[in-house]
C-alpha cells in the first residue's frame, strides 16, 4: 500500500458523507484535497465548517472541473445516484473512486455497457473503482469470505439483517421513501424485490470465489401491519398499514439456496402477523463442517442510531482508499483487494 499521504476528495455530504468527511480528516494516512456538494447552499464554504469540524483551509464546490483539476489519488464517491460519466470521466483523469454507490460490487452482474465504460476509463486513467459498504459490502461479503475460510464443505450461508427504525426521526425516508404507514394494498411491490438487483451481486460474488457458483438469485419481500396505531420518531403509523418490511435474496445452486440475505426492517414489534424480529444487527449462520452462528449487534441507544449508523458504511470507504489506490486498474471486487485494515494512528 502506498506510504505517503493519499489526497482525497469526499463527493456528497449527505448523512454518509459528512461522516466520511469527518473520517478523512481525521485519517492520519489521507490529506482532504477537495469537496464536491451537490446543493448550493454548501458550495464555497470551509469543509470543517460544514461536517462540524475546525476549519480544514479546503473549499467545498459544486464544480465538477475543479474537482478534476485538483489531480486527487482518490474520490469518496457517495452520492444519491450514480452518474457514469463524472466516475468515468474522474477514473480517465487519474482519479481512483471508493464508493458506497452499490454498482460495482460484482462485475459480471453490471450492465455490460456500463461495465464496457467504466473499465476503458479505468484503463485510461490507470485506476481503480471498488464499491463498499456496511450492507451490502461488509456483512454480504468481508464477513462470509471470513467465516467460509474454515470450512472444507458449505451446506448453506444465511445472513439475517434487523432494523428498528422506531426512534429513526426520518419521516420523508420512513413515509415517503420505505412506504411505511402505507396500506398494503397500494404498497410499491418493487421495493420488496429490489433485494436482487441490491444483493445479488454480492452474493454472487462470494459463491464464485468459493468456486461454488451460483445458478441463479430469486428475491422475495414480504409486509406487516400494525396490530394498533402506533407512534415512532418520524410520525404516526396507523393500525393496518405497513410496519414491517421484509425483503430477501437467495442465491440458488442446485435447486437449494446456498447462500441467503435477508432485511427485516420495522417500525413496531407490535405486527400482524407475528414476526421474529431481533434488535437493531445481523445474524449469520454457517451450516457446513464447521457451523456458526454468530450474532452482531449495535450498542447503540435507538435515539442516537441515527448519528452513529453512518459510520457501519462510511468509515469501511475509507479505510479501504489505501488498498483502492494500490490496485492494479480496473473494477476492483472485495476478492479482489487485500484485507481493509483500518489504519488508525
């Protein structure tokens, strides 16, 4: 890995952004180049300033060229959406990209066009892309490749992700985005299969790594009610809507899924019908020579897990930039890159 200080630019600074932007300047391995903000209310002010810090002398911008300008070793790419042609444009310019983006977890699943681009500006620019995460990122991949390495047989890897979003004070995400609070009736069905487009990847990635490939990944999603009106942080959810959130995709081989995530997000354990909800965390499960069964939790009171749970997904983006910038050009898969280890002084 490289030994001198990496110039990093954090690109969006929505909730994971700020606290990555926190994180690069606190990096003792990364220099904050540079800032990219999408709103114009943030453009022009300091980055300390705008993350809650002491002034950091760097100024934020919406200007993509100036961003191009700076000649950056990395971006933290951490936008809403995904727009190919600032990352191809930034990966041809010589700038290597971390993001928490999900496009890029698992090269044969993207769209081969996508996949054509973005790998002629990798090999352009002499550069890297990877795309990491908390979930997926963390828990479908680093973890599994972990708890698989002492196996000699693997029957089945299942990785249970649980949610309490009733002191999440979100309501335009809870209400408007999830759809909690819905009737079920005119609930958005593609929510409850987006799991394949969302999990697939990684899930794929990791049975081809243990060269047991998948033949194919079926998602599924189911809902829950409120048993009585209940009130959470963000508003109301009224007896019969939705309160729970279950989505879930299978990696098949064989006829069987071998390896399983799935989400269970909720607002009330309170639901009809009854579900086995746990705190805020993941399970996973290893049936094989070597079987597992390992809980995860966050220690972390509800009313603070707004602030914190950023951290599960930026901090892995940035302690993975060293590793990102010493590869060789290219898509760059969790198999791919050495072990993320954090350096922390």
């Amino acid at each position: 890995m490289p030994t001198s200080q990496l110039r990093v630019v954090q690109w969006a600074t929505g909730n994971i952004g700020t606290h990555a932007l926190r994180a690069v300047l606190d990096h003792p391995a990364l220099d904050l180049a540079g800032v990219y903000v999408h709103s114009p209310a943030k453009a022009g002010r300091d980055a300390g300033e705008l993350c809650g810090r002491d002034p950091a002398g760097v100024t934020t911008t919406g200007d993509v060229e100036e961003i191009l300008a700076l000649g950056a070793d990395c971006v933290l790419y951490m936008p809403l959406t995904c727009d190919a042609d600032v990352v191809c444009r930034l990966l041809a310019a010589g700038t290597n990209i971390v993001t928490t983006r999900g496009e890029f977890h698992h090269p044969a699943s993207m769209k081969p066009s996508l996949r054509q681009r973005v790998e002629a500006a990798c090999a352009e620019g002499g550069t890297s892309i990877h795309s990491t995460g908390s979930s997926p990122g963390f828990i479908t991949e680093a973890v599994p490749l972990v708890l698989t390495s002492i196996q000699r047989r693997l029957e089945r890897l299942r990785i249970d992700e649980y949610a309490d979003l009733s002191r999440r004070d979100s309501p335009a995400m809870l209400f408007d985005v999830m759809g909690f609070g819905r009737s079920p009736s005119t609930f958005d069905e593609r929510r409850l299969t987006h799991a394949r487009t969302s999990f697939g990847p990684s899930l794929r990635l990791v049975a081809e790594a243990l060269s047991l490939p998948l033949d194919s990944v079926e998602a599924s999603g189911e809902l829950a009610t409120a048993r009585r009106t209940v009130e959470i942080a963000a508003g109301t959810v009224e007896e019969g809507t939705v309160a729970g959130q279950r989505i879930s995709a299978l990696g098949m081989r064989d006829g069987s899924p071998l390896l399983t995530f799935r989400a269970t997000w909720y607002c009330t354990t309170d639901l009809e019908p009854a579900w086995d909800v746990r705190d805020t965390g993941w399970r996973v499960t290893v049936d094989g020579d070597a079987p597992l069964d390992i809980d995860i939790r966050f220690p972390v009171p509800l009313e603070r897990m707004a602030s914190v749970s950023p951290g599960y997904t930026a901090n892995r983006a940035v302690n993975a930039v060293p590793m990102v910038c010493a590869a060789e050009p290219g898509i760059r898969s969790t198999v791919d890159l050495p072990q993320v280890v954090a350096a922390m002084a």
